[in-house]
C-alpha cells in the first residue's frame, strides 16, 4: 500500500520544479513469513515515508532535457533477506537518501541518447552500517538508432557498483559493467519482429554472493496488434 503526493510547476523558461511526497507500508508475503528454512514468523510489517524534489531544464528547442532530483525515504522494520542467517529479517530504522540525474536527447531524427546515474547512501540507523546489497553507484546509458519507422537498434550499457554482501559490513561484491542489444522490425504495421541479447560479452557476474549472474542469453519473438 502506497500513497504519494505530487505536485509540478513550469516557468516560461520551460523549467519544470517538481517534488512529491508519499508514505507506504508493505506486510511480509506468506513466503517471507512461513517458507521452510527461510521464513521468519516474528516478522513485522515494513512502513516508509519519503520525499523527491527536482529540477528538469529543456535545451536546443527541446532536443536535450536534463533531470536532477534528491530524494529521502525513512524505513521502520524494513524487510530484508540476511544471508548470515539464511532467512527474511527486519531492520529497526533505515534511511536512504540520493541524487539521480537522467540526460535525453535526440539530436537528429534517425538517433535517440539517454543517460541515468543514481547516488545512495543507504544506512541502517540502527547500527550505523551500510544496507546489504545497495550499491553508492549505479547508471546506464543507451543508443537507439531509427530507421524510418521500419526498425531501430539499440545498445544499452549498465553498471552495477561495489556493495556489501552482508549487514555486518565485512564482506563485498565487486562493481560489473553488463551490455545488452535489441533490435526491432515493423514489417507491417500490426507485426514486430524482436530480437534481443542479454549479457552480450557474457560477462561473470553476481548480484548475490555465491550466485553468478545470467549468462549471454538470446531471444527472438514477435508481436501481433490487432
């Protein structure tokens, strides 16, 4: 359950300020409570409360917008999977507060750019440690390319930073750089045809300690409108 708040003003400028406010509250699933092994019982529900302000600023006649926004959440018994104890736990208090800047552009018909970058800083505050698993650093940028509303082609770079494994802080996992490729064919105008690489460099990986990531996987399908 989630409930936010938002509000927008634009200046003649094109300059857009905008901020929200929300707060949420998440009860633990069935499975978090009750799985064998893994659950725990004595879990409390998850309540959070948080707020983004930003600003977004168009340029060269709306060829570029740029986006800066700061944002804040507070956590009560936030729910998390602790991998020293093999089961889901809750943290007393948590914040996490960043920065996330985005950069869109189309500088010509045929080529659309974008980029994002996300600064956290992610602490239980019960015990002054960083939240497992929640990188400082994350971003990725893409490249599509437009054919004449016949197909495009797209390259997407991602990267992952350095986190803590585990809530005790001791253990880490190294930053990775992941690749991944599409592309799209409009035979007709009720048929794409997609094609899509993940992982393209099959690069090794883990989200998770003691968990690799996916591999270099491919996929081909197609999608009918009617």
């Amino acid at each position: 359950v989630y409930k936010r708040q938002a509000a927008a003003y634009i200046f003649p400028t094109k300059t857009k300020i905008h901020a929200s406010y929300g707060t949420g509250f998440r009860a633990p699933s069935l499975y978090q409570i009750h799985a064998e092994f893994y659950g725990n019982p004595d879990l409390k529900p998850e309540k959070s409360e948080g707020y983004d302000v930003g600003v977004t600023q168009g340029f060269f006649d709306g060829k570029i917008e740029a986006d800066i926004t700061y944002f804040s959440n507070w956590f009560d018994n936030l729910i998390i999977y602790d991998l020293e104890e093999w089961k889901y736990q809750n943290v007393a208090t948590a914040h996490t507060e960043g920065i996330e800047f985005a950069l869109n552009t189309r500088p010509v018909s045929w080529l659309r750019l974008s980029a994002n970058y996300t600064w956290l800083n992610a602490i239980d505050t019960t015990n002054n440690t960083w939240l497992p698993r929640r990188p400082m650093h994350k971003g990725s940028g893409t490249i599509v390319f437009l054919f004449k509303d016949k197909a495009d082609f797209g390259l997407t770079g991602t990267y992952f930073g350095k986190r803590f494994n585990f809530k005790n802080n001791k253990d880490s996992l190294g930053g990775y750089f992941t690749v991944n490729l599409s592309a799209r064919y409009y035979p007709t105008s009720y048929l794409t045809l997609n094609l899509r690489f993940q992982n393209l460099f099959d690069r090794e990986y883990q989200e998770v300690k003691g968990y690799n990531g996916l591999p270099f996987m491919a996929f081909l399908g197609a999608e009918l409108k009617w």
